[in-house]
C-alpha cells in the first residue's frame, strides 16, 4: 500500500483545498449559464432531449 513518505504542509494542503473548491465554483456557473441558454432558447452546440408529452402539452 503506497503511503506518503513525509508529512505534507499546511500551505500545500490549503492550497489544493483551494484549488479543489475554485473547480466546483467555474462547473456550477457552467451549468448556470448552460440552463439559461436552455430554458432562454439560445444554447447553441447543445444537444438535449425533448421529450413528446411536453412539446404536445
């Protein structure tokens, strides 16, 4: 089992917690913009399935 070889700092770790956080802030204001473009009817290059019963209703 691999195990790490020395103790890691606390700034090395703040940093990749801060890193790890800054990723999930930039994939939740995709996933905003890219549901505005939807439900707005500007999404370009986006491909999603509309089912029948809604487009009838």
């Amino acid at each position: 089992m691999a195990v790490p070889k020395k103790k890691t700092s606390k700034g090395k770790r703040n940093q990749r917690h801060a890193h790890w956080k800054a990723k999930a802030a930039v994939a939740a204001q995709k996933a905003l913009s890219i549901g505005k473009a939807v439900l707005s009817g500007r999404a370009q290059g986006f491909v999603y399935p509309i089912s029948e019963d809604d487009a009838e209703a």
